[in-house]
C-alpha cells in the first residue's frame, strides 16, 4: 500500500496515548492513504492494520491544545527536549540518553506526542518500538504521512523535514475534540506533493488555514486563515484554532501553542502553480514550509441555521457568542 495525500484518522474525545485510524467505514476507506484527517472520535472506526499488525489507531482529544498535547507535551516536554532532534528518528535514535528521562516525566502524553510524530514522519507500514528501561513497557508507532523520509531512515532531521512534520502536528488541534475531516495539502520535506484523492477539492471545498514553524527548535508553531473572505461574527467551526484566526483578538489561549498570526495565507505564503496549498511561508524574519487544510461545507457553521453547535452561545444577537435562533435566551 502506498502513502498517499488525503489522511484518514480520528481523535477521540480527550483520549491519551492512542494512534491514527486508517479507515472511517467500508465505504470511506481507500486503497490508499491520503491527506485527509479526522480530528476526534467516531465510533465507525475500528483497528487497522499497519504493516501487518493490528493497531488501536485512535488519537487523543486535543492534540496540540492545552488541555492535551500542547501545555505537557510539546510547550515543557516538548520536541526541542526529547533528543530527537540531533538524531535519526529510527531504534537507534530512541537509545538517546534524553529520550528516556524525557519519555518518563508523563509517559502518556509523551506516548501521545510520538504517536502524533511518528505518524506525521514516516510512510504507512512503517513502525518503530521502544521498550521503556524504566518500566518495561514496550510502545509501538506506526507512519502514515511519510512527511520525513530522512528523518525516520536514518539521517538527522533536515530543516525542511523538521518545518513540515511541525505542520503536521499543528494541524491536528481541535480545541473542542469533536469528531470532525479535514483535508491536509503540501509537500513532503523531500518535495513530493502530497496525492489528492478524486473528488477530495470539492468534498472539501472550503479553505481553512495554513500552518508552518519548528517545533525542533524552539521557533513555535504558526497559523494563518486561508478563508476566502474575512469571517463575520457569525460564522464558526469546531476547527476554532484555525478557522476562526481571521479575528486575531478572540484566539483561544486554548490554542496554545499555536500561535495566530491575524493575517491570511496570501499575505504571508506563496500560493503552489496549481492554487492548491502554499509551498512556503514567511514569519518574523524566516521562511517555513507549511501544510495547508480545507474543511467540508457542513463543517462551518452559521447562526441561524437553526442548530445550536458546540461553538455557539445564548444570547439575544445574531452572532457566534450570543445567538438567539439557534440557541434561544441565556437561562
């Protein structure tokens, strides 16, 4: 099976330390992986099989926010911490004497934050094991991207490779840990597009946001909307750390460590010769190869459409934070 663009995958509810589904149902899943991500639970999905083994592939809730990967894993234990970044991401790098001590201060969040890595870095098919000397707890993780071919056979992490997997977990916050696709477009560190699937552009149909920095070096991780139009007051999804950054001042701390840039892809990137995705973006002086995504129409929701959604609040106006059609006066 070949690594292809649009990624299949899931997030359950504030679930720690479990992995990447590849299938969604008999009818979604493909004969190939692509570039298409679910960001929470759906009870559809099931374990798969990766280069012959049956794994739990769930992800945990909130990723890359605080109340998940970002605060514990990736802002104090983070990528810039475990050691990796000097060595191959392969066995022999794992045997890295700040891997352990790094791995052993939360090992499920830290078990979190190589789950998300691994599957951004390497191919599907791929896994790597490490046994835990303090516990004896052997860990397995399985690729799917390949987004880091180097990376993860045996050479230190370039700077392009560092920059998009770095993307890649920025892709994954979802403030609100519920169960949504998004599509996932770029390129590999090594310049291979990431495969579109048939249909996949218009299925996915509105553009969200790109995401670029380094988490290997301390530089942080970026987000700028790549909405069409500047968003009203009355236009949400649950993708609030990257759908809603057009309105820079309302930004989550919840987001962390995302940070917004307030401004929209074209001003900062270069749009790619097909118009689909962003080939680089440029951030307080440096260039970063981003990732870019795209939502599903049903995902982006609007006040007064009679449906009072997880973003939305009660109130007497029109709007997000106080919308009476969907979800009536404030008791």
């Amino acid at each position: 099976m070949n690594t292809h663009g649009t990624w299949y995958g899931r997030q359950p509810g504030f679930s720690l330390g479990a992995a990447l589904a590849l299938c969604l149902s008999a009818t979604a899943c493909q004969p190939e992986v692509s570039g298409v991500i679910e960001t929470a639970d759906d009870p559809a999905l099931g374990p798969a099989l990766v280069g012959g083994e049956q794994i739990d592939l769930s992800i945990g809730a909130n990723g890359l926010n605080r109340n998940g990967l970002n605060r514990n894993g990736l802002n104090k234990n983070g990528l810039n911490k475990n050691g990796l970044a000097a060595v191959a991401l392969t066995q022999a790098g794992l045997a890295n004497p700040s891997f352990a001590p790094w791995f052993n201060t939360d090992p499920a969040l830290s078990d979190m934050v190589m789950r998300y890595l691994y599957q951004c870095a390497a191919p599907l098919g791929q896994t790597i094991t490490w046994k835990n000397p303090a516990t004896g707890v052997r860990y397995a993780w399985a690729g799917l991207l390949g987004l880091a071919p180097g990376w993860t056979s045996g050479t230190v992490a370039t700077a392009a490779e560092q920059q998009v997997v770095s993307a890649c977990l920025a892709s994954l916050v979802n403030k609100y840990g519920v169960s949504m696709l998004i599509a996932v477009e770029g390129r590999t560190a090594t310049g291979v597009q990431i495969p579109i699937l048939p249909g996949e552009l218009t299925t996915f149909s509105v553009r969200e946001a790109c995401f670029f920095g380094n988490l290997f070096t301390g530089q942080g991780v970026f987000v700028a909307s790549d909405y069409p139009s500047t968003l009203s007051g009355k236009t949400s999804s649950a993708r609030a750390c990257a759908f809603q950054t057009a309105a820079s001042s309302s930004f989550s701390t919840d987001c962390e460590p995302l940070v917004a840039t307030g401004t929209d892809c074209r001003r900062i990137c270069t749009l790619s010769g097909n118009g689909i995705f962003y080939e680089s973006c440029s951030w307080g002086g440096v260039a970063y190869q981003p990732l870019t995504t795209r939502l599903r129409p049903a995902d982006v929701y609007t006040c007064g459409d009679g449906v009072c959604q997880i973003t939305e609040h009660c109130g007497t106006d029109k709007t997000v934070d106080s919308c009476l059609a969907d979800c009536g006066l404030c008791p």
